[in-house]
C-alpha cells in the first residue's frame, strides 16, 4: 500500500501543504512500554535503572541518544539498543492496557489519544498531505499505526533506520521530503506537529515550523526554549491551529 501511495505522492499537484506528525507524545500516549523497555535494558546490563524524570526523557529522542546520556559506553551500545528492541517490538512480556490478560510487547503497551482520529479526518478532509515522521525505528511505526488504525488516516509513514544512518528528525524529516517529492519551489510548505525539543529542531534544521503539543512528554519550558511557533494544550486544537498558520501564510 505504501509504494503505491508513494508513486500516487510523487504524481501530485503542486502546491501541497505537507502536516508532519510526531507519533510518541503527539498521535499515542506511549511512555509505560518506552519506559518498561528500558528498566528491562538496564536490568539486562546490570546497570542501575535511571530515575522516573530520566526514564520520562527516553521517550522523543532516538534510544542511542538516551542511552548515551544515562552513560551507556560506547562499546555496548549496540548491544543495549538491540536488548531495548527485542523488548520493544518482540518480547510479548507486557500486559496489554487494551487487552487484559494479554501480553505484548512494549510498542503495544500504547493507546491513541482520544480525539487524535478525529482530528486527522478532518485534516484530510481539509485537504492536507498528512506523513507520520517518527525518529523510531520505521519498523516499529509500521505495526504501531497498523494496530492502532492510523494507517488509513495517513498518507505516509517515515521513521528512522535500524543502521544509524536515519536517525534525527531533521534526517528523517529530510527522508520524508525525498519520499514524497516535496517541492518548495513549487509551492510546497509543511509545519510540524509535535511534542520534543527533537521535533522542534529538526523541523527547524529543515526550514519548517512546529507546533507543540502540550499533553505530551516535553517537560516544562522545553518547548518554549526551543522555540515552538505555538503551543498548544488540547487535541481538538489541531486542526484549527493548523489551518490558522497555513491561512496566514
């Protein structure tokens, strides 16, 4: 389905107002099978489990990053990330807040925020390009948005790779651009929707604005230092802030 999109995007008239989606913190409330990951990566290190506001900063940057930053070496590394992804996207060790009784693994330890399916119709509707841009793995986005129904609301799903070479948002923003020919000469513009100071930089790094989302993971002030275009505090506020900053442009 996603090739066919693809070449269906490559064909499209040009001027397109292109919405770029965070997932983690802005489309899903996803943090206890992020954070449940990580306590079993550090306890399968024998490394001591980083406090509860570090766990909470895992969830946004690549897992490289914050493992770097909770003093992870360099020389395992690559181990502690490939034990964070069994747990993450393979291991069916946790309960299911959707299903009790059941076992998962992490990346379905997730619900959407109520609203979120509502707000991407209506985009659509609106005529908006609408791409998923996630510095998780694109892997892991896939079955994510399959489970959770996002897929048919989206028009493409862009995260990083699994070999570093896609692992920031501005890469994977930069990725999303080439995939679906986007054309600022043409007209083209985008904005980003998102909840991190990693959504914020890398869109800007990309010459695009963000918009923040005040129910996710950023904590207090971050949004602001980076400089967010606006912020905004509910999910019904989408679409409207989104048509506001396009109209005004």
């Amino acid at each position: 389905m996603r090739d066919v999109r693809e070449r269906n995007h490559h064909m499209a008239q040009h001027p397109r107002n292109v919405v770029l989606l965070d997932l983690d913190g802005t489309l899903t409330k996803s943090d206890q099978g992020i954070i449940q990951s990580v306590v079993k990566t550090f306890e399968a290190l024998g490394r001591p489990v980083p406090d509860d506001a570090e766990l909470h900063r895992f969830i946004g940057p690549a897992i490289s990053e914050s493992l770097q930053r909770n003093h992870v070496p360099d020389d395992e590394l690559d181990h502690a990330i490939a034990i964070y992804r069994s747990y993450y996207a393979d291991k069916a060790v946790f309960d299911d807040p959707n299903n009790p009784g059941e076992k998962v693994p992490g990346r379905f330890v997730n619900v959407v925020f109520p609203g979120i399916p509502e707000q991407l119709t209506k985009l659509r509707a609106d005529g908006y390009f609408l791409a998923l841009a996630s510095c998780k793995p694109e892997y892991q986005c896939h079955p994510i948005c399959e489970r959770f129904h996002l897929t048919p609301l989206l028009d493409g799903i862009y995260g990083a790779s699994t070999d570093s070479s896609r692992l920031d948002k501005d890469q994977v923003i930069r990725y999303c651009f080439e995939s679906i020919g986007f054309d600022s000469a043409a007209g083209d513009r985008a904005l980003m929707i998102g909840d991190r100071y990693t959504d914020i930089d890398g869109a800007r790094a990309c010459g695009v604005d963000t918009i923040g989302c005040r129910w996710g993971y950023a904590p207090a002030g971050e949004m602001e230092e980076h400089g967010a275009y606006r912020i905004i505090e509910r999910v019904d506020e989408i679409e409207p802030a989104v048509n506001a900053y396009f109209a005004a442009r």
